[in-house]
C-alpha cells in the first residue's frame, strides 16, 4: 500500500508540475477514443431515440394499410386474434404533394381526431395538434421544408395553415415518412397530420387507404405474428400491407450507414496521429525520466518500482482519456443520430463492446508511444543515468560517403534521421494519416458534385450532409493534431540533438543552416507519408462507396506543396528557438 501511495504522490506532482503535457496527452487520445465512440455508438443512439419516441407516443409494434373498404371490420377481426393486445380505430390516409415556400415534396396525409388514440398518439413539439381547417407537420418534414406555426401548406389544392409539429413512432423519420409499397407512393416523403374531415375532403378523388395501428402482447415477435396470424381468414378479400416497428427503425439508421466508416476509420487516423503525439511527448521527457529513474534506484527502489511509476502517468491519463473520450462520444451521437430531427434525443449508456474498445485502444496507442522509452530508461544503469554520459553516434562509412557531397543542411539532416530513424517513422504516419482523411475529403466534394449533376434523391441530400458534416470534423481534428505532432516532433528531435548539434555549430555550421536541416529531417518523412496517404485515401474512400471520382491533379498538386510549406513552417519554430542558444552554453551544460 505505501509503495502505490508513493507512486500516486510523484505522479500528481509530476501532473501538477508540468500540466501542458498532460492536457497534450488527454487532448490526443481523447480525440482518437471520441471518434471512435462516435462511430460505434451512432446506432445504438438511434435506438435509444427511437425506442423514447415510441415510449412516449404510444407507438404501435405494427402498421397495417389496407384499401378494405370496411377497415372497421377488419380492426374487429384482428383484435380477437391471438396475441393482439389493441388495435386503434382505423386511421384513412392518402399520398399526395405538399407544396410550401415554393418546394414541393411528397407527403402522407392522415386523418386523425382530435381527442388521443389508444395507439399512436403524436406527441406535439410546437403549437397544438390538429384542428379543423389546420395542419400539423412531422417535426423533420416541417425541418425539410423550412415552415413553422403559422406558415401555410397548399395539400390537394387547399391552402392550410400549421397549426403545430409533431413527431410520432408510427413511421420512420423524414425523408422515411410514407408507406412504401401497396397503393401508396413508392418514393421519399414526409407524414402531415389533418383531421378526418379535412384529410378526406382534401383527398377528393384520391382513393382512401386505412392504417391500423396495433400493439401485440409480444412487441419482439411482429414478424411471426404476421407470418402465423394474420392470415387469408383475418385479412379477407382486400389488400392489406404491413410494417413492424423494427422496419421503422432500419430506416432511421439507413441515414447514417455511410457516416459510421469515415468515424470509425476516422477515429483508427486519430489513433495514428495520437501515438505520434504521444512519442514525441515521451521523447521530450526521456531526459528528465532518465535522471528521476536514477535517483529512485540510488535510495533503492527496484526496476520494477521505477517501471511502474513512468508507466503510471501514462496509464492514468490514458485511464482520464478513454473515459472523456466515451462521454463525449455518447453525448455527441444523439445529436448526430437525429439528423432530420425526428426522434427524441437520449443519452443512452455505453455498451460493454464500446467500453472495451475504446479502452483497448486509448492503453494500446499509450502503450506503443511510451513504453519504449520507459523500458530503455529502466534498464539503465544508475550511474550513466545520474552521470548522462554522451552516447556514441554509430558509424555509418555507406552513408557517409553518400552524403558526403549534399549541401550542408541537407546533410545533417539526412544524417539527423539516419541517427533516430524511429522518429522519422512517427513523422511520416502522421502526415500520411492527415493526407488520407484530407484526400478523402477531396475525393468526397467531387464525387459528390457528379452525383448531384446526375440527380440525387432527398434520403441521399441528407445522407450526404450527414457524411460531409463527419468528414470534415474528423479532418479538422486531424489537422490539429497533425499541426501540434509537427511542433512536437521538431521539438524533440531539437532537443535530443541538441549537443551533437552544438558541436556542428562549432566546426562552421550557421545557426541557419541548422535550422534547415531540422526542417529536412520533417520534411524527408513527410513527402513519404503523402506518397502513401494520397493512394490509401482513395482506396479508403473506394470501398465505401459507389460514386468515386479522382479529384483533379491541380487540386492533388497544390495540396502537396501546400502540406510540405505547413510542415517547414512549423518545424522551423522550434528548430530557431533552439539555436538562440550559443553553441558553448549547450556544451557546458549539465543533464536535462
């Protein structure tokens, strides 16, 4: 117990000491591990809205239309049969156009009175619900079509004003909301809501189709029941057509289907960047840990002791991380989940699959970016880690003589990535990460401008949106990420070169010459991440989706320069702070 106490004192001291690096930490991982919650957390936050929804509408475990022109009848036939629980007075509605603000779009209109049904009872978001000569619109639909209370809808050539917007788990959500086969229209829609009077004289010469909305005593068995009960005997001689709520809420989900690959690859990029920015954080700390891990040894703790206390701040944060990560996560996937804003929003729990995950993931990218060090820092022994001994640069005669007759910046670069050569790695999997969620990005606006050009359904407009929207929030958090690993992998790599920097400075390199080849050392990995990023964001963005268009070579062409000016730019920033440091001053300095 005194040895985990111990442990937890020098980790929160070495946090409250130096928070900037914690809050790096958190801001990387929880980045990854939100991405990838997102992404996994979208239909189970679809269904916790949808099941709301029902709960608080009353909504009906099945849709039944029928054209059966005593549908009362029928209702009394399928409520005697075994295992119905209610069936709600039939309901007549009718497909037709709603036209509003100019845009027309095609509708589902139902008749309803105005007191509350034994099942399906819309549960009204805006204004009241329906009265004679008003409307009252699916909450999404009235979205879709940009009206409010107040506004006016033309519906068969009648004029009505919107009397409210409601929102009901009888259908799917818009662009979902009408009957998809049978009579009905066979094409996108949304549901509006008049009363029976009104819906009838509205349908003139329209023909009536009836909806029973009905509750079984077993909501999960709605597909046998149909298969088993509902028979030839109950149905009769008209047509009649049903839709389980499970349908309803396949439907909700097909609008964000072509979302979750970009977040759950999104969040594996973020993970790439991450493990970047978290080596580079401990390869900025390696020195300082070096000289407490001697200090633990010199008043006797073990290997394993000092193992554990520079894995413990690690592990913590990752602990701090990966739970703000799935917070965040579930919190933000209601609103993602909902995008034609027909459900309730609810903040569901996360699952254990989610948990494990995420959990998983955020200890593995730790793991891989920091255990390196701590392990070459362990098995040091406690004199050269007191002492900070200089360490012997391998001789390389083949290099050497290659880059014998490069200009000098270029050659102490090549040289500086030749000597960690590990870092250089880092540096291009972050870039290549950054250019395959940007190539994506491309390839996405200009597919999505061909397929606009060949014309585009409303499920796919919002599904596009929806997409679009991810896309780029996943590649701007890319882009940070990328901007912060740049700085700090300059910085690092400035800072354990620092003497053997110091010495070139003294045998005749300029200070401006050394801050060239700081900047080669990033930009050599960074034109090897982009010739790899490039190819994999298209290939990427090839298997999820159908419409592929390459983006233009003059847009690839000016992204790569402009990638390699960012990377210069922010490299030269550390590289110049370092050199302000005479020469002299780094040699005769003492330990980190």
């Amino acid at each position: 117990m005194g040895r985990l106490l111990l442990i937890w004192r020098l980790v929160a001291r070495d946090l409250m000491r130096r928070p900037a690096e914690a809050v790096v930490f958190l801001a990387a991982v929880t980045a990854a591990t939100a991405s990838l919650t997102l992404g996994m957390a979208t239909d189970n936050a679809v269904a916790a809205g949808y099941l709301k929804t029902r709960e608080a509408t009353a909504g009906p475990d099945i849709v039944a239309v029928t054209t059966d022109p005593d549908p009362a009848a029928l209702a009394r036939r399928i409520a005697r049969a075994p295992g119905a629980d209610t069936v709600a007075d039939p309901v007549p509605g009718f497909s037709t156009t709603v036209r509003a603000h100019g845009r027309t779009e095609n509708t589902a209109v139902e008749g309803r009175e105005r007191t509350a049904s034994a099942v399906d009872r819309p549960l009204v978001t805006s204004g009241t619900w329906v009265r004679d000569g008003g409307a009252v619109v699916e909450r999404g639909f009235a979205q879709a079509l940009g009206v409010r209370v107040g506004d006016r809808v033309t519906i068969g050539g009648r004029d009505y004003p919107v009397v409210g917007t409601a929102i009901s788990a009888a259908t799917a959500v818009y662009p979902w909301g009408n009957w998809a086969s049978g009579p009905g229209p066979s094409d996108l829609g949304g549901r509006i809501w008049l009363t029976t009077d009104d819906a009838r004289a509205a349908a003139g010469d329209e023909s009536l189709l009836y909806l029973l909305n009905i509750k079984l005593s077993d909501p999960d068995a709605t597909r046998t029941w149909t298969k088993t009960v509902l028979t030839d005997d109950i149905r009769g001689q008209a047509w009649v057509n049903t839709h389980p709520w499970q349908s309803f809420l396949d439907g909700d989900t097909r609008l964000l289907r072509s979302a979750q690959p970009a977040l759950v690859i999104g969040g594996g990029l973020l993970a790439a960047a991450a493990l970047v920015t978290l080596a580079s954080l401990a390869a900025v700390r390696a020195p300082r840990d070096h000289r407490r891990a001697g200090l633990f040894k010199a008043v006797g703790a073990t290997p394993r002791t000092v193992a554990a206390l520079l894995l413990a701040q690690y592990l913590l944060l990752t602990v701090v991380a990966a739970a703000a990560g799935v917070t965040v996560g579930c919190l933000t996937a209601p609103a993602l989940a909902n995008p034609s804003a027909g459900l309730l929003n609810t903040v569901g729990p996360p699952t254990t699959d989610i948990v494990v995950a995420v959990t998983l993931l955020a200890v593995l990218v730790a793991l891989i970016g920091t255990l390196g060090p701590v392990v070459r820092t362990v098995r040091s022994s406690t004199v050269d880690a007191l002492a900070d001994p200089a360490h012997l640069i391998a001789r390389r005669p083949r290099l050497t003589a290659m880059t014998a007759h490069l200009p000098t910046a270029l050659l102490i670069g090549v040289r500086l990535i030749a000597r960690r050569p590990g870092r250089a790695v880092l540096s291009a999997v972050g870039t290549a990460a950054t250019t395959v969620m940007v190539t994506a990005a491309l390839t996405f606006r200009v597919s999505l401008e061909a397929e606009t050009a060949q014309g585009t359904s409303t499920f796919e407009d919002i599904r596009n949106a929806v997409t679009g929207q991810v896309m780029l929030g996943v590649t701007v958090a890319l882009v940070a990420l990328s901007v912060l690993n740049t700085v700090l992998v300059s910085w690092s790599t400035a800072v354990q070169a620092r003497r053997a920097l110091a010495v070139t400075r003294t045998l005749g390199a300029t200070p401006g010459q050394v801050v060239a080849a700081l900047c080669t050392a990033q930009l050599l990995p960074a034109v090897g991440g982009i010739a790899v990023g490039i190819p994999t964001g298209l290939g990427l963005f090839a298997l999820f989706s159908a419409v592929v268009v390459i983006p233009p070579a003059s847009w690839l062409a000016a992204a790569v320069p402009a990638v390699l000016l960012a990377v210069a730019a922010l490299a030269a920033l550390p590289a110049w702070l370092h050199t302000r440091s005479p020469a002299a001053r780094v040699l005769n300095a003492g330990p980190a």
